[in-house]
C-alpha cells in the first residue's frame, strides 16, 4: 500500500490542454481556494491534515504568483514550473485520453522521494554535528570525578551534565549541543523523531573495525571512543537508509529493508562491513 493512499481521491480533473489546466490550477491558488485546487490534483480533504500542509500550500501559491512556465518530459507528460527559482511542481501533468491532468500517484510519491533526501542529508548532517558534539564535550571534566571523557547519553540525566544535551538557564553553561539532540533522542512513540530519523548512542566496537572489537566505556568512563546510529522512523517513508559514525568523523550507510526497525534495534556496536557504503554527500 501506498503511505499515503488516504490522500489519493477521485481521479484528478481533466482539461482540454495543459494551459486550461495550468490557467485553473493557478486561478485556485491565488483564490486560497484549497478545496478546488485538492480537486484538480485529485487528492482527498485528508490531504490537509498532512505534515506542514499549510505551509506548502502557502509556498506553492507564492511561486505560482511569481511565475509558472511549462516544461515538456515527452508528448505526453509535462512538468510545472514554478517561481522565479523555477521550482518543479512534484505533480507532473500527463494526457489521458482526451483530457490533461495531474498525476496523483507519481506527485505524491515524488514528495516522498524529496522528503526522504532531505531527511536522509540532515541525519547525515546530525551524525557529523554529534561527532562535533562529543569533541566539544571532552574538553571539560563535566562530572568532576578526574576523568575526560565522551558523553554516553545524548540528553542528561536532569540536573547533571552527563549527556550532550542539557537545558539552558541562569548560571549554566551551554551545552555541547544543539537543541536538536533533545528531539533526536526521544524514545519511540514520543515523537516523530528528527527529520524523520531516530538516534540512539553506541557504546563499542566490532570485529569489523581496525583494532578489532572492544568497549568504548573503561571503569564507568566512555573514554576510548564513541558512535552513533541513525535509523528512519518509517522506513520507506522518512527515510530508507540507516547511518552510523565513530570519533572518526566517517559516516557509513545501509538500506536495512522492511525490518529497518527490528534491525537497527539489534545494532549495539559501531561495526559496520563491507554491505555498508561511506556517505560521500556534502552537506556543509
């Protein structure tokens, strides 16, 4: 099933050619007429109730305000363009039969398709701001106890400093990270992750890494290492790829299937093998 068949209604209006479709399409935008413009596209009234819904549907009624132009995919399929950016509308416009409408089905799955890379960059861009992080937090004995170590935890333990994270006040000093570890941390079913992504902390290494497998945590001190997993909430609709790094900095990557959930869960050691790849984005 689709993750979104919900959103998927009666078949899209059909037009006698692509500018008749363009020129109502257009004409529902400026109107901030939702319920006609969910019709054109052949989508439900559910299609609301989706992630930032309002805040799409304000973008895309300011680009097409700006500009909208035509670009031809084949005789049959076109794509909108939108803004001075000339941004892609991700529904493209096919002819069928007599008429030209919008494609639901490829328009919907193309924003998943975009959702999952932005997602998929930002879990990347995460893992190298913890690798960050845990640098920043060795500087300073934040436990008092004599030793220099990496955090275990991504949030603290209220009123101790013992994770990257730790809420800001009077008299406290920063924390190591960003906000953006609250929410990357929080078990399942609290939230929807970050970015669609959840994070849990590795406390070791495996047989597949150079020095062979160890723990990372001596005597109670997380001292000899650290690593970090990133899996996506809903495979196949957050995300496809899980992500892991170590104090090194690299990130490796792995497409864990349908049982993504089950699998990242058994994963306790940084250990990647040759079935996983190195993220070669640049994302800064």
């Amino acid at each position: 099933a689709h993750p979104w068949d919900r959103f998927v209604g009666a078949e899209a209006t059909g037009y006698p050619d692509p500018g008749a479709l363009v020129d109502a399409f257009t004409t529902a935008l400026a109107a901030s007429d939702i319920d006609t413009t969910l019709t054109i596209l052949g989508l439900t009234p559910d299609a609301v109730t989706s992630d930032n819904f309002n805040e799409d549907f304000e973008m895309v009624q300011s680009f097409a305000a700006e500009k909208v132009s035509l670009r031809d995919l084949d005789a049959d399929r076109k794509i909108l363009l939108l803004g001075r950016d000339v941004w892609p509308f991700p529904f493209p416009i096919v002819h069928n039969g007599d008429s030209w409408m919008f494609d639901t089905v490829a328009g919907l799955d193309e924003i998943i398709n975009r959702r999952i890379g932005e997602n998929e960059l930002q879990a990347i861009t995460t893992e190298r701001d913890y690798v960050s992080a845990q640098e920043a937090y060795w500087q300073t004995d934040w436990d008092d106890d004599g030793v220099v170590e990496y955090a275990q935890r991504l949030i603290s333990t209220p009123g101790t400093y013992d994770g990257l994270y730790w809420p800001s006040g009077d008299g406290i000093p920063a924390s190591p990270a960003g906000a953006y570890i609250e929410e990357a941390a929080l078990p399942d079913g609290e939230s929807d992750g970050y970015f669609g992504y959840r994070y849990r902390v590795l406390t070791g290494q495996g047989d597949n890494i150079a020095g062979g497998a160890y723990d990372y945590v001596i005597n109670g001190n997380m001292i000899a290492g650290f690593a970090l997993i990133a899996w996506p909430v809903t495979y196949g609709s957050t995300g496809i790829n899980t992500f892991v790094v170590n104090q090194y900095g690299t990130v490796y990557q792995k497409d864990l299937g349908d049982e993504t959930d089950r699998l990242a869960g058994e994963i306790t050691l940084f250990d990647p093998d040759d079935t996983w790849s190195v993220v070669t984005e640049a994302t800064h």
